[in-house]
C-alpha cells in the first residue's frame, strides 16, 4: 500500500516538473500545465491513473497552489 502511494507520488510530480519545464520553454503559463496534468493523471481519464483514494490530500494542496499562481499572473489594477 505505501509503495504504491509512493509511486503514485513520484509519477505525479515527475510528469508535472517535465510539463511546467516544456511549458516554460515554450512560454504558456504554468496554470494551463497545471490542468494539463490533471487531465492526463485523473481518476476520470484513460492512462496512468492517480487513485483518489490515496492523492487526496496532495490534490487539496494542488489545488491551492494553482489558486495562488492564477493569483500571481493578475496585478490589483487587473481585477
């Protein structure tokens, strides 16, 4: 069980370092790679499927963290 956790883990963060890289790179903002990631891993997808059950919690903290960048890309005069 914490095996797979573990795995789980590592394949979510190392497909999300290489998506925001080649975003980056090819100058799209890292929110859309955020959702890209979600989209490929989901419990709802066909492919490597992040289970629920297990990624809870990192997905309530994922979810923060894309709130904050979407934050970050508008300044007060914006909104």
């Amino acid at each position: 069980m914490l095996e797979q956790t573990l795995i789980q883990t590592l394949l979510l963060l190392g497909v999300t370092i290489a998506i925001l890289i080649t975003f980056r790179r090819i100058g799209v903002p890292p929110s859309l790679g955020y959702l890209l990631v979600g989209i490929l891993l989901g419990s709802k997808t066909a492919g490597p499927v992040i289970q629920s059950d297990y990624i809870g919690m990192i997905a309530e903290f994922g979810i923060v963290f894309l709130l904050f960048t979407i934050g970050l890309s508008f300044s007060l005069s914006q909104i």
